[in-house]
C-alpha cells in the first residue's frame, strides 16, 4: 500500500532580539554628554563609546557611574584632533600643538 509522504513538522521558535544603540564620542565634551546621558536614560541609548583624551573624558567617567551605570561603556580610541590621555613629553614626536594632528 502506498502512503503520502508526511513532511516532518517544525516547531515555530519565536527569535529573542536585542537592539543596541551605542552613542560615540562620550568624553569629547559636557554638552556632548549630556545629551548621551539624556538619550540613555529616555531609553534611546543602550551603550557609549568613551572617547579617551576627549575635553570631559575625566569628569564624565564619574557622571557615568553615579548617574547612568546601566549605561554599558566601551572605548574610544582617537589618534587624530585629541589630546593624549598620557603623558604629552612622551609622544612629543607625534602631536602638533598639544594635540594628535588631523
């Protein structure tokens, strides 16, 4: 006796998925980061890149923390128009002005 062939059934798994918004340039300035930290608390933002040698780089990894520490935070390395994070003397070969050349 013949049978119709049966196609086996496939369960329909619904997919779990996640949006991740990162702001750059967290540090470059307070204006700046102020505007990231207003985005992240309004739900916008779910991460930021830290702009090491940024004019507020200092000042904002504490706001960071006391405001916003569900913020996930990632780093920004800048070798162009930033100051160094460093020492200046050390990389006095490379900078112009202070500062990474364009």
């Amino acid at each position: 006796m013949g049978g119709a062939a049966v196609a086996p059934c496939r369960a329909v798994v619904p997919r779990m998925s996640a949006l991740i918004v990162t702001a750059d340039d967290l540090g470059l300035r307070e204006d700046v980061d102020r505007g990231i930290l207003t985005a992240h608390r309004a739900g916008a933002v779910t991460h930021a890149s830290w702009l090491a040698g940024g004019e507020s780089s200092r000042s904002c990894a504490e706001t960071v923390r006391r405001e916003a520490p569900a913020l996930g935070v990632g780093l920004h390395l800048s070798l162009s128009q930033t100051r160094p994070s460093g020492d200046p003397d050390a990389l006095r070969g490379l900078l112009r002005d202070g500062r990474f050349p364009p």
